[in-house]
C-alpha cells in the first residue's frame, strides 16, 4: 500500500485494539498494536502528514461496533480503515445455542458485508481486514475453532470480495506461538496481547502493508 500525504488511518474493534485508550482524548491511541504501528509509520515516512485514530472498544461483537459505525468510523473521514473484530462473537457465545450456528454465521457475514459496502460508498482508499484469532492455551481454546474458524473464513472471502488487505493473525500468531510459547503472545486467555503480542501484531501489520 502506497500512503498518501496525508493519510488518516482507522484503527477499529474490541478490545485487542482498544488496550486503555483514553475515550476522552479522541487522539489517544492505546497502548498496543495501534500505538505502535503510528510510532513507526511516523518514523518511517517523515515527509506525510499522517494522523491516526483509534475507535477500538473492549468487548464489541461485531453488531456492537456495527451500531457505532457511523459516529466512530464513518464520521472521522479516514482514508485508510483497519478492521480487527469476531472474537467476542465466538467467545460470548460458548456454551449457547448459537455457538457454532449458520445462521449466526450468516448473519456475521451479512452484518459485516453491509460495514465494508458503508466504507466503499463513503470512498475510504484502503481498507484492511485482520483475522479474529484465538491460541490453544488454555487447552478449552481449542473447542472455539468451531465457531472462529468459519468466522475466519468469512473475513477472507469479505478481503477478496472488497480487494482489501488481509492480515492473516490467526495462522500467524498461532505459528509464532508453536515457536515462543503460546502464553507469550496472549498470556492466560489466548485472546488478549500481552506486550510482546502486541509488538508481533504491529510488525505483521507493517509487513503485510507496506510490501503490498
């Protein structure tokens, strides 16, 4: 992906993105992966104007930053968004009927579809798709890829519909956690970053968008 001089850049979700940003500071980015893909763009092309926005929310399913769309998204004009959310669809509804259901995939499916189309129309340059991802450590991760992995799915059929960039996480994270410890990338949840988590997510990032 090429930046443009001024670029503004998105970064929207649940938790994962938001990591203790302050809601009252509308430039505060966090302190996780968002955080650290400013600071090295920032360092990497001294001759943009670029700005970046954080608009992650700790706990949004998808139909919860859905609802927020227009205010937290849509509003703020960015040029370029980065979308990382579906774990808490999957995690919320462990042990549910929905768990694991087509019809809520379908409806995962369509919710999203409708996000990108909003984005399309509003002219947003680059979108950027990242994968929900979960790590089997605990062991009782494991039984949640028969719900996040159909999720998953839907989130790379939606890059190549919308020709978006797609962060692969979950195979990647999963294959560096085989290599360092699981526990290392996500602590004792499998789901959230810890500091070196999220340092592997901002050079994925980073990897994936500036060599595209």
């Amino acid at each position: 992906m090429k930046l443009n001089l001024k670029d503004h850049i998105l970064f929207i979700g649940d938790s994962i993105t938001d990591v203790g940003r302050d809601r009252t500071n509308v430039a505060d980015l966090g302190q996780g992966y968002p955080l650290m893909i400013a600071t090295a763009l920032k360092e990497n092309y001294t001759e943009l104007e670029l700005t970046f926005s954080n608009r992650g929310v700790g706990g949004d399913k998808l139909k919860d930053m859905a609802a927020r769309w227009d205010v937290d998204c849509l509003s703020l004009n960015p040029t370029v968004v980065s979308i990382l959310i579906g774990i808490n669809d999957t995690w919320h509804t462990v042990g549910q009927n929905q768990f694991g259901s087509q019809e809520d995939l379908q409806q995962f499916e369509q919710q999203y579809r409708t996000l990108l189309t909003a984005l399309v129309e509003k002219s947003v340059r680059q979108i950027i798709l990242m994968e929900p991802f979960v790590l089997p450590y605990p062991t009782d991760r494991e039984m949640w890829r028969s719900d996040l992995d159909p999720r998953i799915q839907v989130v790379r059929k939606l890059a190549y519909e919308f020709q978006a960039d797609l962060i692969p996480l979950d195979g990647l994270l999963n294959a560096n956690g085989i290599k360092q410890g699981f526990a290392l990338l996500t602590g004792e949840d499998g789901v959230h970053p810890t500091q070196e988590g999220h340092e592997i997510i901002a050079e994925i990032w980073l990897d994936t968008i500036e060599n595209d």
